[in-house]
C-alpha cells in the first residue's frame, strides 16, 4: 500500500513539471490567434441550446482547423502541449484575451459611428 501511495506521489509531481517546454512548431502569434478563434467559438456555441451544443462546436472547430491549415486532431495536439508549460500557455492566453478586447472595442466604436450618423 505504501509503494503505491508512494508511486502516486511520484506520478503526480512528474506531472507538475513546469519546465517542460511545447513541442509545437508554430510561432506565438499563430498560437494566440488559434486561441483568440477557440474563445470566439466557445461564446458562439455558448449562446445554442444544449443539445445543438455539440453539432455547432464540432463545425467551428473543424473551420479553426482549416483557417490554421491543420486536423482537429492538430489542434488538440497543440492545445496539450502549450499547457505543459503553464507560464507559457498564461502569456499565450493573455495575450490572446487583450487583442479580443481590443476587437470588442474597435467593434463598439465603430457601432457607435454608424448610429450617429
């Protein structure tokens, strides 16, 4: 019993490793724009009834593939290995955040010229 715990202990601090370091070829701009379509499919399908829920998002996914020129698969793929490293995948995501603000903005702005029109 005590090796197992022991084994576990282990297993789960081997996991935890922050020093690994993505095995993906693209460059971190491709990265933050695959995130930046990944948060805009995933407010689109939040916006569907449950059960049309899986259908639309398989579809938006297979559309991130083809935009990024990759598989789905392609995508999980890249998904695991920038969250190996966490430091990483946090500056990924921030920054992917901070240009969906900035598109957000422009959009509103750019609403706001047309109605006053």
């Amino acid at each position: 019993m005590s090796r197992f715990f022991l084994f576990t202990i282990l297993l789960i601090f081997g996991a935890c490793d922050q020093n690994k370091q993505a095995e993906v070829s693209m460059d971190d701009e491709e990265l933050v724009e695959m995130l930046e379509d990944l948060h805009i499919a995933r407010s689109i399908v939040a916006k569907y009834r449950l059960f049309e829920r899986d259908s639309i998002s398989e579809l938006l996914r297979v559309q991130i593939a083809k935009r990024h020129n990759m598989s789905v698969e392609g995508i999980d793929y890249v998904m695991e290995q920038i969250q190996m490293s966490p430091a990483k995948y946090l500056s990924l995501e921030k920054k992917a955040v901070e240009n969906l603000k900035v598109m957000k903005d422009s959009l509103k702005l750019n609403q706001n010229i047309v109605t006053e029109k």
